[in-house]
C-alpha cells in the first residue's frame, strides 16, 4: 500500500502551522464532500498537522475502495435468488392476513429502472378473483416491468376433494387468461407463483403457460394424475435479500 505524500505546510519557508490546510480537490465517498461529514473528518484527517492522513492508498478514491458498490441482482441466477427470497417473504405476509383462507390476495414483484428488484403491494380480492391490474398500478409499475407476480388460492374457497386440491395447485384458466392480457406483449420473463389450497408455493412460467393449461384440462376431466404437479420449489422460510448499499433497504 502505498503512501500519499504530505503537502507543504504553508508552500514556502514561513512558518503557518497554525493556518488551516488549503486543499486543491475535494475527496469524494460516495455522494458526501469528505469536508461535510464529522465523522470521516475524524477518521481521515490528522488535526495535529492539518493533513489528510496518509494511510489512504494512491488511487483508492477513483477506484471505489471507500465507494459503495451496487449488489442489485444482475445474472439470471442472482436474479431468481432474488426473487425467489422476495416471493417467499410475500408469502408470509399473504398467510398472516386473517382472511387468507377467504379470500384471494394478490402482489407483483418488479424491476425498477434503476435496477432495483421490489415487492410491490399486496391487495385483496374476492373468494375466486385478485385484482392483478390494480397491484401493478397501485405499486407505481407498468406491465413491462413486472417479474412475477403471487397469489393465493384459497382453501375455503374451493372444494376439499383431492383433486380439487389438486387442481388449485396449478394456476387457473382464469389466472392464465389475466395474465395474457396484461402481458400481452411480452412472451417471457415473468413468473407466476401459486400459494395452492395446501398452502405450499410453486412457480410457473409464463412462456409454458400453453403446457401447464392442457394439463389443467387433463385434471379436469380426470385423466390427470400426480406427475402433473410440479413439487414445491420455494421454501417458506428464505431470507429477505441483502439491502443494495446504494439503494438502501431491500425491497
């Protein structure tokens, strides 16, 4: 680690040790003026001889070494991670609602423009319908920014035959036919998450959304069986994501 070097005092042979320091740059942390925050004053700065103290390395202000740096998702798998911890969480909060069994409740989950992924709200529906459209717009997002988007299928609601439990697993024609027409211009990269009557969570695609409506059909008329049901893929107890130290809490 190298040493950044002290200036001169005063710039020539007149003693000015008790001037304050002239400095020709400002260092920048993040987005404080090193000058305006007490506490860097305090870890930065040597008060005895009016210098920046000189354990910083060379180079460390351009390179981000006292920078935070952005940990919002950006590869696929990074992204179902986070999505899937976003999904889990929404869960939780859709189960704690005292009418869950009741009644629907549907959210979204989004990517905003400044690549942050969020929860949206959560709102509640009737005992067979969730108001999907009034989520993305009461969440300050649009269609084409929308990731995944989770609901309930609630126990009551719906027959206790096994294969109506069957059934409420998979994502409805009605969920499919919604989903079409908000999504209508986009054919991926959207996934649906299911809290079925058994109170598990499952995903589906949306691009398979033609496969997962003929099995439904399949079960409908009997000839279905269990190899049609996907097992549950996310746990109820993951974690909410890491808060991105630039754009503060996780969603």
């Amino acid at each position: 680690m190298s040493k950044r070097k002290r200036k001169n005092k005063s710039g020539s042979n007149t003693d000015n040790t008790n001037q304050p320091p002239v400095l020709d740059h400002v260092e920048v942390v993040g987005s404080n003026d090193i000058l305006d925050d007490p506490w860097l004053w305090w870890m930065l700065y040597d008060f005895e001889n009016h210098y920046l103290l000189d354990f910083i390395p060379d180079g460390a202000i351009e390179s981000g070494w006292l920078n935070p740096q952005c940990t919002c998702p950006k590869t696929a798998e990074e992204t179902e991670a986070w999505v899937d911890a976003i999904a889990s969480n929404m869960a939780k909060e859709i189960k704690s609602k005292p009418d869950y069994l009741e009644v629907e409740y549907v959210g979204v989950i989004y990517r905003h423009t400044d690549g942050q992924i969020k929860a949206g709200v959560i709102l509640q529906g009737s005992s067979k319908n969730a108001p999907l459209g009034r989520a993305i717009t009461e969440s300050g997002t649009t269609p084409e920014m929308i990731m995944a988007v989770i609901h309930n299928h609630p126990e009551k609601s719906f027959s206790s035959g096994d294969k109506e439990k069957m059934i409420n697993t998979l994502p409805s024609e009605g969920d499919w036919k919604n989903a079409e027409y908000l999504f209508k211009e986009r054919e991926s990269g959207i996934t649906y998450y299911i809290i079925g009557t058994d109170h598990k969570i499952r995903e589906y695609e949306y691009e398979d959304r033609e496969e997962w409506i003929r099995k439904l059909v399949r079960l409908r008329t009997g000839s279905g069986n269990r190899r049609l049901v996907p097992t549950p893929s996310i746990p109820d107890d993951l974690p909410p994501p890491n808060p991105c130290p630039i754009h503060g809490e996780s969603p």
